[in-house]
C-alpha cells in the first residue's frame, strides 16, 4: 500500500488516538459510588496478613489507580508495588525484560520524584488516596540490602542521593559472593557482584529508616524487604547487628506517633535462612516467604503427585500467620532460572487457588507480564479471573475458620470450617470430574453452590458429590454477601489497534441481567462467556463496546474503546530530535524489529532535527542510534549513544523530544 500523505488524515487519527488515552471508563457515578460506600469491602480483609496480595510488579502508579475497581471486585485488600527508590539507568520506558532489574538496583534511600519507569512520589501519594477509598491497601517493595552498581563498586550516581555512603563507601569489600555456607556468607557476602552495604553502620540505618518513614508519610501500609535474609539479626554471632529492631521499631513509632494503622512487614527469605540460622530470626519483625513450600505445590500440581501437596509445610518454626504463600514469583518468574515462566497458567492458577485457600497464611498472586510488554503497563489479565477472585473471596470470609486438608479419588480438598460457616475448596489434580460421595469432615448435609460452575454440590450423609468444571477448580459455599456484577474483558482497548476486525471474549460475572451494544447499536442480551466481533464501517475509527449489568436493582455500566485502523505504516518521521549528541562527523540510523525476531539496522534521512526511515512488514518498535559518520558496518560497540525502546505510532509520527538518550 502507498504511504499515507494526507495530513488532514493524520490529524484527525491523532484525534482519534487522543480521545483513546481514557480506555477504559466508568459512564455513571458506580466507581465514585464505589468509593463512597465502600462496595466491595465485605469481600477485602481489614489487614494484610488475613487478606491476599496483588503484586503488580512493573505496573505504573497510574495504571493501578486507573485498574482499583478491579482490583477490589477481584477480592484482593493489598497490592504491592515494584521499587520507588530512585532507578539505576533510567532511559525512558522500555520493555520490561530489558529494564525490570534496575528497580533492584536503587540509587538512594528516597522515593523517586522523577526519572523513574513507574512514576514518581506524587504519582503514588494519588494511588495511595485513591486505593483508600476501595479498603484496599498498598505496601512497597523496598531494597536495603545494596545500592547500584557492579563488581561490588557503587555506581557513581549513588553520590548524587547518598553522598555519605558514597565519600565515606559504607559496603563490605572481599567477603566474595553470597551462600548458605556459613552466617558471614549469608549476610556480608556479595549478592549478584552488588556492593553489599554496611547494615550495621549507623548512618546507614538512619537513612534507610528515613526511607521508610517517607513511605509512612506518603500512606502505604507496609513494606516487602528485599533480600532479607541477606541482612544480619541480633542472633548472628559475630556479625550481628540491631538493624532489624533499629529499622522496625524506629518505623512502627513514627507511625503510631501520626495515629497511621499497624504497619506490615515481610522479608524475602529463599528456601533456607542459611547455615547456622533460624528463620524465627526474622518472624520476631516480619512474616516471610514460604518459598519451598510454595514450590511444593506448585510442583505437586504439575507432576499431579496429591501426597506432594498434602504433606507441603510451612518453614521450621514458621507458623502460618507468619507465611507468605504464591503460586510463582518475580523471581521464579523473571530471574535467569526462568524457572515458571514457561509453567502454564493453568497451573499457576490452580497453585495460587490452593495456596489461597490456607488458613492464616496470607497469598501472593503475581500478575506476569507478557513477552514485551514495556514497564508501566499489565501483561496478562488473568489476576482478574473467576478462579482468582472467587479464591480471595473465599479467602476472606473464611479469616478464622478451620481447615482440614485431605486428598479423595484425585481430588485435593481443603474444607474451611467454623461454628457458623463452611466451606470446601477441590483441585482436581489426576482428571476426574465427577465428585462422587467424599467424606467430608466438619460441612452438614445440604447444598452448597460452586461458584466456579455455578452449579450445587450436595453433602448428605456426610458425603460431598457434584462436577468439578472445566478448569478443574471448585470453590464451594453458600456465600451471604449480595454480589456485585463485574465484567472481564480479554482485551480492554489498552494494547494497540486492529485493522478489519477483532475478536474478543467477555465474561459477565454475578450478574442478573446483562446486556452489550457496539457502536452505539442494539443492546444484546448475553450471559457467562461470550465472543464479540469488534469492527465498524468506517476505515479508520473509534470501536466502542458498551456493556450494562446488573445483580437485582444494582447496576454497573462500562464501555471500552478500541482503534480500528486500516493504515498501513510504511515509514516513521522522528521529530524535534535532541541534537545534543549531534555534529558534523555523526549520523542516526535506526533499529527496528518486531516481536520474537531480531532487528535490523535502517538507514533514513535527516535534516534540522527531523528523521525519516522506512519499515519493513511487521515491524513494530525502534529505536535510534548514533554512530561516527565514517561507520558503514554498525555494530552495538560502536555506537555514541541509543534511545529507548519505542512502539512504532499508529500514524508513524513520533515526537523525539519524548526520548531518553544514553
């Protein structure tokens, strides 16, 4: 197809695009109504520990505040946020497999107030307030542990924000790298080549107290510590410090001091607290990870080994109350290991169910990204699936109640049970569907609604029959809380345009009625799972799905909006470029690729600040390089200096002001 040249056409896809930024909008007063009366709060737990946790790892403060409705009708009362300390290398946002660790490699002790990939102070001081309103509670993601930099150096820019630490270079040196060896291993060796701090020093201490009581003062609720177990306790011999009573203490005063809630706290202590240690070191401040029995279950899910799952523990001396559980992390996620990122979702989700259906442990479901998404923005949705809410909802009503864990004919089954509620959670781990006559230990006669299936188990003569679904999941109780109706939609509008049509899959959830018109058509009535075909008339338009639902008298209302664009961009023009790495002897050429297949180098026109490149098919980010203008072969090593990643614009106009050089 010709390039497109028309610039009345542009601008007015440019004013399409604008009016797009919204996706996403609550039509009536429901999300302020939302706030007001506090909707959902029968489902949200009133701490952390006896609710569950939403850890949007890479999302922006933004986009949670945008997704808080959500987030609340999917029954999680926490969300915890990636690192606000000031980034390491910020060149812009990128994707997220190239730029999520240098959240881990902070610059200072302090929330960022610019030059960060998921916001700045400001931005979550907005969250905060706004998450409030929902009883949902935000907790931070803290390094203490090192500050940035390689081969055991701080990196330079550390000065700019701790010029103490920096002049005076308060790390350990020569203690070689971190292992479970020994207690000095453990807690003064090198994690990763990171300069390890001196956490017994006492300047350090204040600033990283000083860091905390800046999140206090901001209203977040609580802190997950990095690394923890990389931080000595008052019982570690010889290298022992007070930094945890010190910090812990220091914090919890300072906040009774404003009349703030008990604060949280949890530390990452992976698999063991290292030789010679104890984990109730730590459990005196914090709760912690409960990561080998986290990846109990997990494996005993995928191996379908029902023995695994049951005989899966907490740590030694841990008691639940003190557990952090998931189904996978950023760790095992993200990390070299990768070693659940090819795991599938199913899986995920039945671990993250089964984890969730604990007693007194609280459970952590980490939202993955996807292969390139950019840092800001939500990969995959499924954290807003029926299993996953109904898990939390289930989760918190029964805060208390007892459990009794037991496996029957391929099923593993935990019953939750108290003086005046009862309840059963089943997995089904060999492939059977039919329940038929379990013994079940503490739940009366009577029928009991599955709201996964939306079907009735029966319990009579202390025998439970019924269907477990498709997704192998029930979750069985006869809940008293009047729903509230939600809509799940495969894809909300966020993540790029379509040319002729789309389809895309909507769930409507505890609703009486529920209704959907495109484009301002017919309402069409629907329930459960349903498929719709976006597409509209016009070439290049506005798509806009319209859903209205209702449980009894309560109504909810959401539209979605989506691009519908048959322009095929055969070219980028890069505008206002910062011609600061710029002379005589350079030039720019331009990287472009697309998803899953190497790039390749494009060479363009430029002149007074303007570049112009051609694509190939299928091209769908790039960036810009500069290179000495006697450079015919360009290779990395050669460069002066790159941008950042960019998706390539819909109308092929891009404002190169926007970017970050390095």
């Amino acid at each position: 197809m010709k390039k497109i040249t028309n610039i009345l056409f542009v601008m007015i896809l440019a004013l399409l695009l604008a009016g797009c930024l919204n996706q996403t909008t609550i039509i009536t007063t429901d999300k302020l109504l939302a706030q007001e009366v506090n909707v959902e709060s029968e489902y949200l737990a009133d701490n952390v520990q006896d609710g569950t946790i939403l850890q949007a790892w890479n999302w922006s403060m933004e986009t949670i505040e945008n997704h808080l409705e959500e987030i609340a009708i999917a029954g999680f009362s926490t969300v915890q946020i990636s690192p606000m300390q000031p980034q390491k290398d910020y060149y812009g946002v990128g994707i997220w497999g190239d730029h999520w660790w240098k959240l881990y490699q902070p610059l200072g002790f302090s929330i960022a107030t610019e030059n960060h990939s998921l916001g700045t102070k400001e931005d979550l001081i907005s969250l905060v307030n706004s998450a409030n309103g929902y009883g949902i509670k935000i907790i931070v993601d803290v390094v203490l542990n090192h500050l940035a930099g390689d081969n055991n150096i701080l990196d330079p820019n550390v000065a700019t924000y701790e010029p103490l630490i920096y002049q005076q270079n308060l790390i350990r040196q020569d203690n070689g790298f971190v292992s479970d060896s020994s207690i000095s291993a453990v807690v003064r060796g090198s994690l990763g080549g990171l300069p390890d701090l001196q956490t017994e020093n006492q300047h350090v201490q204040d600033r990283v107290l000083s860091l905390l009581k800046e999140y206090v003062d901001v209203g977040v609720s609580g802190f997950r510590f990095d690394a923890a177990k990389h931080i000595e306790t008052e019982e570690d011999g010889g290298v022992a410090s007070d930094f945890w009573p010190y910090i812990i203490n220091g914090v919890n005063e300072y906040a009774e001091s404003l009349g703030k809630d008990k604060l949280y706290f949890y530390g990452e202590i992976l698999h063991t607290p290292g030789s010679n240690r104890e984990f109730t070191d730590y459990t005196e401040y914090m709760s912690i990870t409960a990561s080998d029995m986290s990846d109990s279950i997990r494996n005993g899910i995928i191996s379908k080994n029902l023995t695994s799952l049951l005989n899966a523990d907490y740590p030694e001396g841990v008691n639940a109350e003190k557990a952090v559980l998931w189904a996978e992390s950023h760790d095992t996620y993200a990390n070299s290991s990768g070693s659940t990122k090819n795991t599938p979702d199913s899986y995920i989700t039945k671990a993250y169910v089964l984890s969730a259906s604990r007693k007194d442990s609280t459970s952590l479901y980490f939202a993955r990204p996807k292969e390139n998404t950019f840092i800001g923005s939500i990969g995959s949705y499924l954290w807003q699936s029926l299993e996953i809410a109904e898990a939390n909802r289930f989760h918190n009503y029964f805060i208390g109640a007892d459990e009794y864990l037991y496996h029957e004919d391929g099923f593993l089954v935990n019953e939750r049970y108290s003086s005046n509620k009862h309840g059963i959670v089943i997995i089904n781990v060999e492939g059977a569907e039919e329940v038929d006559d379990i013994q079940v230990n503490d739940t009366p006669d009577g029928n009991y609604f599955d709201q996964i299936s939306k079907s009735f188990f029966t319990v009579k003569n202390s025998k439970l029959s019924g269907k477990v679904s498709d997704s192998g999941i029930a979750i069985i109780y006869n809940n008293p809380y009047e729903p509230k109706p939600a809509i799940y939609v495969s894809d909300d509008g966020l993540r790029g345009s379509f040319k002729d049509t789309m389809i895309i899959s909507a769930f409507s959830h505890n609703t009486t009625k529920a209704y959907y018109s495109l484009n301002n058509g017919e309402k069409i009535a629907f329930e459960g799972n349903i498929e719709i075909e976006l597409s509209h008339p016009q070439a290049n338009a506005i798509v806009s799905l319209y859903f209205e639902l209702w449980y009894n008298d309560f109504k909810i209302e959401k539209e979605y909006r989506y691009i519908k664009s048959n322009v095929v961009v055969t070219s980028v023009t890069v505008n206002d470029i910062n011609t600061d790495f710029l002379t005589e002897n350079t030039k720019i050429v331009a990287w472009t690729w697309k998803e899953s297949v190497e790039g390749k180098w494009i060479e363009g026109t430029y002149s007074n600040g303007t570049f112009v490149f051609d694509l190939s098919e299928g091209d769908q980010y790039f960036l810009l390089v500069i290179f000495d203008s006697a450079v015919t072969t360009y290779k990395w090593n050669l460069k002066i200096a790159q941008t950042n990643d960019v998706e390539i614009p819909s109308d092929g106009i891009y404002d190169g002001s926007n970017f970050v050089w390095n």
